[in-house]
C-alpha cells in the first residue's frame, strides 16, 4: 500500500473521531484527553533523544498542567524551576547504577524535560484554554491546521518547485509553504465570524496560523535530524507518531489562544 493511501485512509478512520472528541468532551474530560496525548508525546520524545527515565519525564510533564489548569501561573514557573531539581532528588534517593555518564545523562535529561513542559505542555494546555473560551474553539483550529497541512501537502506535491529549506526540511517547497497559508486562511476565514473576527483580523490570523504551523513543522524536522529518526514513532499507520502530529499546533495553538483570550475579553 502506498504511503499516501495508508494516510488517507487513516486519517479517514481517525480524523472523525478526533473531531468528535475535541468538539463534545466537556472540559474536564478534555484536560484528561490532552494530559494523555502529552504522555505519548513525552514518552516518543524521550525515546528519540534516547534519555531514558521516560515515566518520569511524562509524570513530572503531565504534573505541569495542574498549576496551568488551576490558573496558578506563578506556580507553573516555580514547577519548570523545581522539577530538574526534583529529578536530581529521585537520582540521589535511587540505588546507584554505577553510571560513568550519569552526569551526561541528567543533562540530556533536563534539557528533554523542560523543553517537554514548554514546548509540548504549553502548546497542548492551549487546546484546553480554547475549550474554556468556547466549546467548539479547539476542533475550529483542529480543521485549520489540517486543511494548511493538506493543502501544503497537495501543493507541494503538484507544483512544488522551489525549495524553501533544503538543509532542515528537504522535502518542503516554497510553494507548498504558500498553501499552508493559504488553506489555513480559508478554513479560518469560514470560522471567522464565530470566534469574534473581522474579515481584516480572519486574514491575518488565518495567514499567522499557516506561517506558524510551517514552523512548528520545521522545529520537529529539526529534532528528528539531531535525533536521525524519520519519524517520532510508528504509532499512526502513514502519519508517523503523535509529535509528527502536533508540530503545527506546537506554536499555532498558543497563538491564537492568547490571541482569542485577549480579543474576547
């Protein structure tokens, strides 16, 4: 079967039941869905940096959320400051390995546990926020997102000619970039006027989405380069694992929530 075809009919079988999720879970239910796609992505995170530890890093990670959930943001900063620390403690308490690299390893560590609380929880948390703002928020971003990503994929595929990042993402044309934002103006345009926009403010929110999913792209394209992995795991037959499908959303999705919070007030 072709990879194309096997992304289909994924994100045929898939694609529905996200929707439904992300558009009828109460929120409380919501922020347990959203502590759990961070899990995996934690633990795909982990494993492609190979730091090892990877249930501490998802437990201390999904913790995270509970001051951002409760609207304690001081305590959030005081966890991203604390919680290397607390990993230190648990290497102190624990029964030696007799590691020679172990000081290597809790670097690699840190470096893979606070880029997970900012970078993973935070843009995560963000869907949540939407949610509170308004039931339906998440899943309008959701088909944004999607529809950039679609139309990167379909343009870059069909007359993609440039490249726009040989050295980070290969693959990626500077006309397919252009219909990543051209798909997310679209879709954000149609939402528009139900999340508080003018036509004026749709555009440029829609053309920010588009350019900030690219990115968010790229960031993860970065990561699997350092990492020399193709895709973060396995996990969703044709689209790879769960951090191949949340990179646009990494910087997307706090955009407009911040964006959203501060227009609707």
């Amino acid at each position: 079967m072709g990879d194309f075809k096997r992304r289909a009919l994924t994100a045929l079988a898939v694609g529905p039941c996200i929707i439904l999720l992300f558009a009828f879970l109460p929120p409380r239910l919501f922020i347990l869905f959203v502590a759990l796609v961070l899990s995996l992505a934690v633990y795909e995170w982990t494993s492609m940096m190979r730091s090892g530890d990877a249930i501490p890093a998802m437990a201390i990670t999904v913790i995270s959320l509970v001051p951002l959930y409760e609207g304690w943001p001081a305590v959030y900063l005081l966890w991203l400051l604390f919680s290397p620390a607390l990993y230190v403690l648990v290497l102190i308490v624990r029964p030696g390995d007799g590691d020679s690299l172990i000081n290597e390893r809790i670097g690699t560590f840190i470096v893979v546990l606070l880029l997970s609380e900012v970078f993973l929880g935070l843009p995560l948390f963000s869907f949540y926020g939407l949610k509170e703002l308004d039931p339906y928020f998440p899943v309008m971003l959701l088909l944004i997102v999607w529809a950039s990503d679609t139309a990167a994929y379909a343009t870059g595929k069909g007359v993609g000619r440039h490249k726009l990042a040989p050295l980070i993402s290969p693959k990626k044309t500077v006309e397919g970039f252009l219909g990543a934002i051209g798909g997310a103006l679209v879709v954000t345009l149609l939402f528009g006027h139900r999340m508080g926009m003018t036509t004026l403010s749709g555009i440029c929110v829609g053309v920010a989405i588009g350019v900030l999913g690219q990115l968010g792209d790229m960031l993860e394209s970065i990561a699997k380069r350092v990492c020399k992995v193709k895709d973060s795991s396995s996990l969703i037959p044709g689209h790879g694992g769960i951090l191949d499908r949340i990179d646009s959303f990494l910087i997307a999705a706090p955009f407009l929530y911040v964006y959203l919070s501060g227009f609707t007030k």
